[in-house]
C-alpha cells in the first residue's frame, strides 16, 4: 500500500501542476486621469492629388496656361489695347499663368487724373490780353487704318449668319468633309493658336492690324503657330468639327474687339 500513496501523491501533484499552467495571467491596468477611453480613435485624412481649381472674380480674370492677351480680351469682347492699358501691359503683350488681370480701368487712375487736373486749374492764371490774337481753326488728324481686303477663308453655304442679338458673333459657312484647307482672310501675325476658348475648339486668331482681327473656329488642326507671319490666302488650318456637332468653320471679324458682321467686308 505504500508505493499506492506514492502514486496517487504523484498524479495529484501532476494534476495541480497543469491547472496553475493553464491559468491565464492579466496584466495590471494603468488609469490616466482626464482621458476619454470611450472617444473613438480620429481618422486620418489624405490630400487626394489633384490641381486647384481657379475662380475668376467679377472684373477680374486669372490668366491660364495657353491663353494670350489676344485670347482674354476676345472672350470678354474687349479691345485688346484696352486691356494692356488697364494692367499697364506693354507690347509684346507678355502675360503669365496665375496672373490676374483687370478687367475694367482702375477708379485709382480715375481719382488721380480728377486730382491732376484741379491742381492745374488752381495753378494757372487768367488774364486778358489786350491784343486781339485771330482765331484759328485746328484740325484733328484722324489716322485711317491701312485698306483691308478680307477673302473666303473656305467657299461653303452660311447656315448661320450674324446676330449680336442672339449671341452669333460671326457666320458659320457648312463643309463637306473634314481636312479640307482653311485660308487666311486677310495677311497678318498669328496671336492665338489653340483650343483654350470655351464653344470655339481648335481656334486661330490673326491680328491685321492695329485695329482688325480675324477668327476661324471648329479646326481638326492648325497649321501655324502664335507668333507667325502669314499671308493673304495662306493655308493656316485643316477643317473639322472641334467643340461642335458637325463639320463647320466659324469666321469672326472683330473691329476695336467688337464683333462685326464678316459678311460686310467679304467680297
């Protein structure tokens, strides 16, 4: 019966052995005054790459990539000498992207000239002279521009002619097919050749002169770059129909940046 006990000592020592392993051990808990467990952990938010997009303020405008002072000054329906001398911007006209421009005069020019003027009105002294000088009559020199002789940029039937009323700045001449040759109305240097004006897709502007610009619109490409020369008759784009839903060009002739009816100075 001893080497019994022995045994049965033995597996109670076993099983009490494996009880105390099994038991799990919890860790003690630290509690930090004034923090709130329950609050939930905050996420984290990621920039989603992107560009910013830009807003024009009323009277003001944010120069974008490819536009030109030409561009901006016929989208707003200005003269493009006007808006070089609201932002004091000399010839060759050079702009840069985020720059903004005005788009009327400033009042501070405005109340600077009043002010000019009052002073030179106080400053100078009336007299009379005693001497009877002749009146003599002054003339104004008016400076004509040159004789323009506009051309078909490309022969087709108007099925739009122009309409300021209606918002139709130009005509729209209707074309067979697509890459046929688009023609300069007029000689002159290219001052915008692109597709950065909303409802006119591929676009070419040319400047005649001081006073006249020509626009042709809904290209499927253009021919010559901003900055060219080019001449009367000239291929300067291929026809398509860009921004449009069928195959036409639009033609616009512009006098001090107001629209005028082209179909006046075709022949």
């Amino acid at each position: 019966m001893h080497w019994m006990s022995k045994v049965i000592l033995l597996l109670l020592y076993l099983f009490a052995l494996i009880n105390f392993s099994s038991c799990s051990y919890d860790p003690p808990v630290i509690i930090v005054e004034g923090v709130n467990y329950n609050k939930p952990a905050p996420k984290r938010v990621y920039n989603k790459p992107g560009l910013k997009k830009v807003y024009n303020k009323p009277g003001k405008h944010i120069v974008r990539k490819g536009e030109t002072l030409y561009s901006i000054a016929w989208m707003y329906g200005l003269d493009y000498q006007q808006l070089s001398k609201y932002n004091r911007i000399r010839w060759p006209y050079t702009i840069f992207v985020g720059q903004k421009l005005s788009l009327k005069p400033a009042q501070n020019n405005k109340v600077k000239k009043n002010a000019l003027t009052r002073n030179k009105i106080k400053k100078t002294k009336t007299y009379k002279s005693k001497k009877k000088k002749p009146a003599t009559k002054t003339k104004k020199v008016i400076k004509k521009p040159s004789r323009l002789k506009f051309q078909w940029p490309i022969k087709g039937k108007i099925i739009q002619k122009f309409n300021l009323n209606k918002g139709k700045k130009g005509i729209d001449i209707a074309l067979a097919k697509k890459g046929l040759k688009i023609r300069s109305a007029e000689s002159g240097k290219v001052v915008y050749s692109g597709h950065g004006l909303t409802g006119y897709g591929l676009l070419l502007i040319i400047k005649h002169n001081n006073r006249y610009l020509s626009a042709y619109a809904h290209n499927s490409q253009l021919l010559v770059a901003e900055g060219m020369i080019v001449k009367k008759n000239q291929v300067i784009a291929l026809s398509g129909k860009s921004a449009t839903d069928r195959l036409k060009l639009h033609f616009e002739i512009r006098l001090d940046g107001n629209p005028v009816n082209p179909l006046k100075y075709l022949p």
